[in-house]
C-alpha cells in the first residue's frame, strides 16, 4: 500500500497539537501548510476516510471520525 504524501502527514501532526486559543489554528493552518483553512478541512475530511491515514495515526484518525459522525448526527 502507498504511504500518504507529506503534506498529508503534515495535516495528522496539525490535528495532533493542541492550540492555545480562538484564531491559532487557522494562523498554524496558514503559516505552515500555505493553505486556506476551508481547503485545509476539505483534505482532512478526505483523509478520515483514507485507510492509509487510519494505518499511519489510528489515534488521531478515530478521534475526528468520532468527532465528524456526532456532528452529523447533530444536524
């Protein structure tokens, strides 16, 4: 199986971290990807659905699904 790019493991470590308030995740998003925050979200939803993101951090990966399914179901 092919391994994620890095900018895809770049988008794991981001969602790893924790961030100290409103505002500094959209800056970190921006500073070190180069990517707007909407397209930013628009690959991680992508990779909570690639099996190789779940394979490379299954902590991570799980913890956003479940975040992401109540979301869902909220609306």
């Amino acid at each position: 199986m092919e391994q994620l790019g890095a900018r895809e493991q770049a988008i794991l470590a981001l969602e790893r971290r924790g961030f100290p308030g409103p505002g500094a995740k959209e800056r970190a998003i921006r500073e070190e990807l180069g990517l707007a925050p909407v397209r930013y979200y628009q690959l991680l939803n992508a990779l909570l659905d690639d099996e190789r993101a779940l394979a490379l951090d299954p902590v991570t990966v799980n913890r956003l699904r479940r975040i992401r399914e109540a979301r869902r179901e909220e609306r």
